[in-house]
C-alpha cells in the first residue's frame, strides 16, 4: 500500500508538471493569435518552461526510484 501511494503521488505530481508545460504553450499560442506578444517572445517562454519543467520532472523520476527503493530495504 505504502509503495502504491508514493508512486501515485509522484505520478500526480509529475502530470501537474507536464499540464504546466502544455499551458504555457496553449497561453502562448493564444496570447500569440491576439497579437499580444510577438514570435520571438513566445519562443522564448516555451524554451525557459522546457528548461524549468524537465529538470524538475527528471528530479521527481530520480526520487520516486528512491523511495521505491527504500520501501523494499524497509
């Protein structure tokens, strides 16, 4: 039960991630179609999430694998 829970909290939080991703890109896009930024900006925004979002979800991949492995040396 216990290793259930941890990867079910690591999976919810690594889709939050993910969804973050994908909504900057959707706001970009839709700021974009308004002509409220220019292409270059929105370049620029998608590249800094990827740089923010993929260390951080790697991080989340990295500590579930540790907690799945302390819960069976526990």
């Amino acid at each position: 039960m216990k290793k259930t829970g941890i990867r079910c909290l690591f999976f919810t939080a690594e889709s939050v991630l993910r969804f973050g991703l994908a909504f900057v890109a959707i706001t970009g896009a839709y700021l974009l179609a308004q002509e409220a930024i220019n292409t270059i900006t929105y370049f620029i925004f998608l590249a800094a999430a990827q740089v923010v979002y993929d260390p951080v979800s790697a991080g989340f991949k990295q500590l579930s694998l540790l907690f799945e492995t302390l819960v069976r040396i526990i």
